[in-house]
C-alpha cells in the first residue's frame, strides 16, 4: 500500500515527531508508514485522514501486489 | 486501539537496571573469572544428584551455587520487566515489533536448539540447555529494542 503522508506532512511543514504527538503515536510508527514499512490499522489511517482534513482514499492507495 | 498486558513504563528502566549487570554477572559465573562460594541452605525440593549421598525430598538442605541462582533469578525478572513494559507511547506498530521480535527469538532458539539435539551429547548437552532457557527471552529483548531503535 502507497501513502502520501511525507507529502502531507511536507505541505503542512511539520516534523514526524509533530505529526506523531498529535495522532498520539509514536515517531517510529510514522517513520515505518512513510517508509512503506507498516501499514496502519483502518483506525490509524483514519485519523491520519481526519488530521489532514482529507479522505482515507486520498492519502493511502493500493498497490498492485496487494 | 492497543491490547497488549503490560507494566507501565516506568518499570522497564528499572528492568535495565536488573538485566544488564546480572546478565554480564551470570556469564562471568560460568567462567573460572568469579570465585563463588556454595552455601548449605534449606530448599522446597532437592532431588539430589547421582552419587550424592544428601538426602532427597522436600525442604532438605543442600548445597547451592547460590551467585549463579541469583543471577539467573535476576536476569528473568529484569528480562520480564525490559521485554513487557510499556514503551513511553503503545502504539500498534510497537505492538507489531513485539510480535516480529518474540517469532525472531523462538524461530532463532529452537534453531539453535535442534544443531545441539543433533551435535552435542553427554552432560554437555545438559550445560547447554540450561543455557537456553534463557535465550528465549535475553533475544527477545534485545531484538525488540535494536528495532525500536533501528531507523
């Protein structure tokens, strides 16, 4: 699964350890995301959205192996 | 969102505290480095040893290796309170480590307990496997921390 929370996180100008502290997760767990290394649980990626005022769709993606 | 069982954070400092040095302490025990005396105590169940001539049964003195058992002590109740403390922030990619690391320690253990089976005989084998009973859980912690600090 592809996510654009680098992006997200770039065009709002925030560090991983910002985005984290407001999401209350840790900093791994956003460097694991955005790293393609861990996909989050629907919970996580749902917050994620609503912090970017955006939907799930538009920040994590399908890939074709998945 | 979290569901594991574990001790609040503040424990896993003191676990450190517990783990490390008897840790370096227990492998030093197994060396001739550390000259540790035997003390005779009274214990819940002494089964004796073959040509021994203690006693056997329940709440019989006997000699004990005793540096050796505390540290052995130690090294689990420091490694239970490193390896199920709570990190400052539970979340469920820590959750995920956690699991990673536990099937990395079995998957690696019981690797290097089947080469024993297969290689090594006599009271050898018996050293060894004492050994292991702690691996399990010494791997476990170390692996789940390299990844929480691994970028």
């Amino acid at each position: 699964m592809k996510n654009t929370i680098k992006i997200e996180r770039a065009v709002k100008n925030i560090t991983q350890e910002d985005l984290a502290k407001k999401i209350g997760v840790s900093r791994q767990t956003i460097n694991a995301m955005e790293a393609g290394k861990y996909v989050p649980s629907t919970v996580l990626a749902l917050k994620i959205a609503k912090h970017f005022d955006k939907k799930v769709e538009d920040i994590f993606e399908l890939e074709n192996e998945d | 969102m979290n569901t594991l069982k574990l001790f609040p954070n503040c424990f896993k400092k003191t676990g450190w505290l517990i783990f490390i040095p008897s840790l370096i302490l227990g492998i030093l025990s197994l060396t001739d480095i550390l000259n540790l005396p035997e003390v005779s105590l009274p214990v819940f169940y002494n089964s004796g040893f073959p040509l021994s001539n203690e006693e056997n049964g329940l709440f019989k003195n006997t000699e004990i290796a005793i540096f050796p058992n505390l540290f052995g002590i130690l090294i689990i109740i420091g490694g239970v309170l490193v390896g199920f403390s709570k990190e400052k922030i539970e979340d469920e990619y820590i959750s995920s480590l956690r699991l990673k690391s536990v099937f990395w320690s079995l998957i690696v253990t019981y690797s290097i307990i089947l080469i024993l089976f297969l290689t090594i005989f006599g009271s050898l084998f018996f050293t060894a496997m004492i050994l292991i009973m702690f691996l399990p859980l010494v791997l476990y912690v170390f692996r789940f921390n390299y990844l929480l600090l691994k970028k």
